[in-house]
C-alpha cells in the first residue's frame, strides 16, 4: 500500500538525519580535541519501488540512506604550547605509536608526546612513539625503525683527537734559550717544569682522555735566529709530567714533553713558511721495521724494570726465523749482531767494554741482551741484564713473518731529552764575555760525545778553523800561544768523530759553524754556531761537548698527505703496550696540501706587536647529563647535556596511506590500518611527501564551528519535514479507517 511505503521513506528521512546529527554533534564535541579530523556524512535515495502507470512502469523513491561518512584530513590550526616533546605535521602523514600489549603500530595526527620515567616517548595513552636511533657523530639512521627509548641519560665522553691553536708572536722578541726543551724538568722533585726566563710565550689549551677527565697541554714558543727562508721559532708541546702516562718516558726528565719543532715565518709578510715536529719517544729510539706487515706503528714497548737500561745503546736488531734450529732463536727471534757495537761509551766515544749489556762483541765481550723462551711471533720477552727474567717486553699488533727485523735503539734515562752544548770552554780571545752559542739545529745531536776542539788558526792562509787546541801562557808579554792541531781522520785523536763522522768546521774571526752532520746546503750547514762580539785576533781555541738524544723522532712529511697536520701522541691512562695512547692532531693555522705549507683562514702569525692567543680549541669533552631535548623539523630528536655538546639521539618517523579513509578509528585520535587503506609507508618527515614537523605544537582539531551550527540547521529542518510526512500519512490513514463508519 503505497500510505504504508509513505509511511517508511518518511521514517527513512527521521533515521538518516538523527545519523548525520550524530556526526555533526561528534565534530561538534570533539571541536578542541587535539589532532581531531571532522567527519561528513553523504546521502542516496533509497531502492526505488517499480510501479504501474499509464505508460507502462514508473519508480517511487522508498527513502534515503547514508552514503558515507569519511573523514576530511585538512590540517587543523597549529597551537603553540611551549613544550619542546610536542609536535605537529605540517602536511601529509601519521606519527606512528606501537601499542605494547600486543606490538601493533596505531596511527595519530595527535602530537602530544611525553617521555615517561623509563625513557619511553609516548603518547596519553602510553603508546611508544616509532623512529630511528641516530649515530650520534654522523646523525645518520641507524637501522630498522623502531621504539624511541631513551637508554642512557648521560653523555658519554670523548677524547680529544685534534688541537688548535692560533697565535701571534712577536717579531721583536729575543730568544731566551739556546734549545728550549733542554730546560724542561720533568722529575718528581722538581718545583717547575719550565722557568719562565727560557721561553718567550706560552699557552695553554684543555683537551680529555677517553674517560672524559681533563688535561692542560702547554705549548711554549721561543724565538731563534733567522735563516734564508724566514724568522724561526722553536715550539715546544708539553702536559703535566703526572698526566703523562706513556710507558717509555716514566721515571725520566723528559716526562711530560711530547713533541717540539720549528716554525718558519715569512720575513716580509709574518705568514708560515715552513713547519717541522719532532716527537719524544723516550726509552727506545730510532724504531724501525723491516719486512712483514708490522709498521712502527704496530710494535709497541714495556719496560718492567728500567735498572738495567741505564746506558746508551745502538742498533739492536731482532730478527724473526721459526725455523731456525741453532738454539739462539727463543721462539723464533734471535739477534743480529752485525750493527754493533750495542753500546757508546758516553765519555769516549768509543765502542764500550764492562757495564754495557755485558761488553761489546767489537771487544770480544758477551753480550747479555738476549731474548727468553716463552717469546713468540706477536710476543717478545727480552733479558737485558742477563737474570734470566724480561726486563723490556715487546708487543706487535700483527704476527711476525720469516725474516722480519725490529730494530731500535735505547735511551740512558739521563739527560734523555737534552741535545746541546755543554761543558764549553775558551782560550784566547773566545773568552765567555766574546763569545755566545747559537744552536740553529739541535736535532742532528742524536748521541754525546766530549772533548770535542776547535782552532782558531792565525798562521794558516788566510787564517781558519780547524781541529784542535790552544795553550796560553800569560807570563809572557805579550802572551805565549801555543797551538795543537789534531787529525780529523784519526778518532783515538778525534774520538766524537766514531758518533760524527760527518761533523765539519768552518767560519772566520766572527764565528765559527759547525756542521754536524755534514748536510752541507744554505741553510742546514749552520748547526752550532760560536758568534764574537769583537773579532777574533789571536790565536784561539773552544772545547765543548754534544749531549745528545735521539729520544726525538722526525714527523716525515710522507705522515702529513692525509690530513695535512702534524700529530702528537699521548697516553694519560697508562695503558699496557700503549693500547690507551691516542694522537692528537696539531692545527697552527697553516696546512700541507701539495708539498707546501698552505695559510687558514686563520693562521699563527708573527707581527711586531704583543705575543698573544687569538683563538683555541680542542675537540673531546667530558661526560654530560642530559638536560633537555630539541626536536627538528626533520624530525631530529638531539639531546642538550650538561657538558655543552649536542647529540643527535633519534628520528621521529611518519607513515601516510594511499586512502586515508580506509583507516579505522579505535578512539584516543588513534586509527587501525586496514585492508582499504593500504599498508603504511613510513619515511622521514619532509620526504616522500610527507609533512614537516612543527616542534613545541599541536594541531588542533579541524572542526569550524560555524560550518557545524549550518549543517545542524539544515539537518534539523530535514528531520522536521519528515516528521510533517510521518504525521501526514497517518492523518491519511485515520481516514481511511474512518471510511468503515
């Protein structure tokens, strides 16, 4: 009966427009829920119900239906909050959160984040936030996304491994010390390292340990002569000789001193010209390898007793043969003889006999520096006092192969640090007030040797320096001189020629040149040099000594093509086998880059105004608590900590769905994938098509009130006129019941 079909389109109308009330009212609602997106209803007539008519079949509508109702994801407004763990999406895309009860991932435009007490970044609902974990050198993405769990709210420390320093000193200073370093004091009793009267600047810079704790690292600077490339000066890099942990340097002077060098300045504009650096070894010099693939840089020393190690010694030699079968090769290691003699008589100059590990084999002694069973071919245990117990240990980082040789020498403790001039004396007109030392090169005294004489020949011609000595007899008037002229090819004569065999002599009445290892050349011929104040005259003579050392190693500049810098090394943890020694990079303002000294942006100078610190820094810091977070756009979570570093620690990540309206809402601004929304693809934020994060934001819900009261209007006029049908047909049906009266 088509009043009962009337009837039920009209009743259709009352159902479908209380539904769309229902989500107006629920927008409505949820006008100031955080991340909340409105719904929309849509509406289609119903099945229409096929009728007869004069032309044949006609429809009439039997109601409506709801078509749909979706939601519209327009971003709402963006409210700043002020709390740095809350975040907006600007643009496309979900933050996910997993659920921990059963790990599914649930997805939300509700940004309002904590973290927990146990480091967790969740949400209200105690949902982990989903990102990545962050290298914290490179802020790179490590892994697969995951839960965002602060697991550490301390920052760990960092050794320092690069140092610089930018300086200016003065042009018109003058130079306080022959060689700088001999006057460093590194022993236990002494009440200063360093007199303030034997440098002419200082400066000091912090840097750390692996552990984190601080150390002060002393760069001393002094000016020394000119050359024909520029003005120098000695440099000096030194820490606390308590600090100083380094295996071959305890229990010396030297301890404490880690490298030193010279710098070359350019006269006419003050930049750098030229750079060099030495590094003090300690106990064992001149280390060398051959053969094999351990480098110097692979072996590595420790002294358990330093008794027996209290004079010089030359070219030990260790040779690697597992099979050889003679019984003088412990393990495989045996020792070459052929470098001898093993010792230097520091008075003579000449091969030692008793004292010197058991006697030179030059003299027909026996040696007593041998090696002790139990050694192996990354293990070395060596006798130096012939006990039968290992008084040097050596350790290599790679086994040894056939035939591979470690050779080194042995520092006395001594003096191990010093290469000068000692023990001068003059006759005739070099007396002390005429004459001052010039060291230009004290690198080139590597051993000591004493006695050594030089003449100031007045009956040659011209005159000249030559070998030799000068007597005077001064109850004569005029004086008596009398001259004693030594062979420069006979060492029992001339005995520092066995360590010198090069040395050379020249000059004239207003200095005398030593060249000591007979470079020759412009500029290196000039080692020590005796300047008179007044021209010499008469006959006269100087006798000296070289204390020397070849604790100092040479940076080669082969070292210098990766980084462009020199490296000094230190150990402030006193690990065996130096396994805690670090390098620590040395930045003055000037690089090598192709074979030459290239000026920084900013570069140690030398101009005529005070000598001062322009700028320094070290990389490494102590450890950190951590004091707050920052979050970037890009998602970046870095944490703040209390030693001033900033680490990246996570990435927030973001999903978004090919239909966003397939998803499932299960309440708390979170939704469900489905299989009408797609599978979740996760990415960065700002990428892929993802929207940006707003820190310290959220998104408010995107609900417009005034849009909401039309639709409520429209909708209750709707719900209005289908009640007017509803009480119309059943005014209609009265009267047709009323028919039957």
């Amino acid at each position: 009966m088509a009043l009962s079909s009337s009837l039920f389109t009209g009743t259709s109308g009352l159902i479908n427009m209380g539904n769309t009330m229902q989500v107006i009212s629920n927008n409505i609602a949820n006008s100031n829920t955080v991340g909340f997106k409105k719904g929309t209803s849509a509406f289609s007539d119903a099945l229409s119900q096929t009728i007869a008519t004069q032309a044949g079949t006609g429809q009439v509508g039997r109601g409506i239906g709801i078509a749909e109702v979706a939601k519209v994801f327009d971003s709402g407004s963006l409210e700043s909050t002020g709390n740095v763990t809350d975040l907006a999406i600007g643009g496309d895309g979900f933050f996910i959160v997993k659920d921990v009860e059963d790990g599914n991932n649930l997805y939300t435009r509700a940004g309002n984040f904590k973290f927990d007490e146990t480091g967790q970044f969740v949400n209200p609902q105690g949902y982990i936030v989903q990102g990545w974990n962050l290298d914290s050198e490179t802020g790179q993405d490590v892994g697969a996304i995951g839960d965002i769990v602060m697991q550490s709210f301390t920052s760990p420390p960092a050794k320092s491994t690069e140092l610089t320093v930018i300086a200016n000193l003065n042009s018109t200073s003058d130079s306080k010390a022959e060689v700088m370093a001999n006057f460093w004091d590194g022993s236990s009793t002494a009440t200063t390292n360093m007199e303030t009267s034997k440098y002419s600047y200082q400066t000091v810079v912090k840097v750390y340990d692996s552990l984190g704790s601080p150390h002060d690292i002393t760069i001393y600077y002094d000016k020394k002569g000119s050359s024909t490339n520029g003005d120098e000066w000695e440099y000096m890099v030194t820490t606390s000789p308590a600090d100083d942990k380094r295996a071959l340097v305890q229990g010396t002077e030297g301890q404490g001193l880690l490298a030193k060098g010279k710098i070359t300045f350019s006269k006419s504009s003050g930049d750098i010209v030229d750079l060099t650096m030495y590094r003090f070894e300690g106990r064992i010099g001149n280390l060398d390898t051959k053969g094999g693939e351990n480098k110097t840089t692979d072996v590595h020393f420790k002294i358990s007793n330093s008794e027996t190690m209290k004079l010089d010694g030359y070219d030990f030699e260790l040779v690697y043969d597992p099979n050889d079968v003679s019984g003088n090769a412990p393990n495989g290691w045996s020792i070459d003889y052929s470098g001898l003699p093993l010792a230097i008589d520091p008075l003579t100059g000449l091969p030692g006999t008793d004292g010197n590990y058991g006697g030179s084999l030059a003299a027909g002694g026996t040696p007593t520096f041998s090696v002790l069973a139990g050694s192996n071919d990354q293990n070395i245990k060596i006798d130096m006092d012939g006990d039968g117990t290992a008084d040097l240990e050596i350790k290599l980082d790679k086994p040894a192969a056939v035939g591979n040789q470690i050779i080194f020498d042995i520092n006395a403790e001594k003096d191990i640090h010093v290469q000068g001039v000692e023990g001068d004396k003059y006759d005739g007109d070099t007396d002390e007030g005429n004459t001052t030392i010039e060291i230009n090169d004290p690198m080139v005294m590597t051993q000591d040797s004493s006695g050594i004489s030089i003449m100031w020949d007045t009956t040659a011609t011209p005159p000249a320096w030559t070998w030799g000595t000068v007597t005077i007899d001064n109850s004569t008037d005029p004086p008596t001189y009398t001259t004693n002229p030594l062979d420069p090819t006979d060492p029992t004569e001339t005995p520092w020629l066995v360590t010198y065999p090069n040395m050379t002599i020249s000059g004239d009445k207003d200095k005398a040149i030593i060249d000591i290892d007979g470079s020759g050349g412009e500029n290196d011929t000039e080692d020590i040099v005796f300047n008179f104040t007044e021209s010499l005259i008469n006959p006269s003579g100087i006798i000296f000594n070289i204390n020397g050392s070849n604790a100092w190693t040479k940076i080669e500049d082969k070292e210098l093509e990766e980084t462009g810098y020199f490296d000094f090394k230190t150990d402030f943890l006193g690990g065996e086998f130096g396994t805690t020694e670090s390098d620590i990079k040395f930045n003055i303002g000037s690089q090598y880059v192709n074979q030459t000294w290239t000026k920084d942006a900013m570069s140690t100078t030398q101009f005529a105004k005070a000598s001062t610190t322009v700028y320094q820094d070290a990389d490494g810091y102590p450890a950190g608590s951590l004091e707050g977070v920052d979050i970037a756009v890009d998602g970046t979570i870095t944490g703040l900590y209390s030693n001033g570093e900033l680490i990246p620690l996570f990435r927030v990540g973001l999903a978004k769905f090919l239909n966003n309206n397939g998803l499932f809402s299960v309440g708390g601004n979170l939704f469900r994938q489905t299989r009408d929304s797609g599978e979740a693809i996760t990415n960065r934020p700002g990428e892929n098509g993802l929207g940006t994060l707003s820190p310290n934001s959220l998104e408010m819900s995107n609900v417009d009130i005034s849009e909401e009261f039309v639709r409520m209007i429209t909708t209750q006029r709707g719900f209005q006129a289908n009640s007017k049908t509803i009480t119309t047909v059943d005014d209609m049906l009265n009267t047709v019941i009323g028919m039957k009266r």
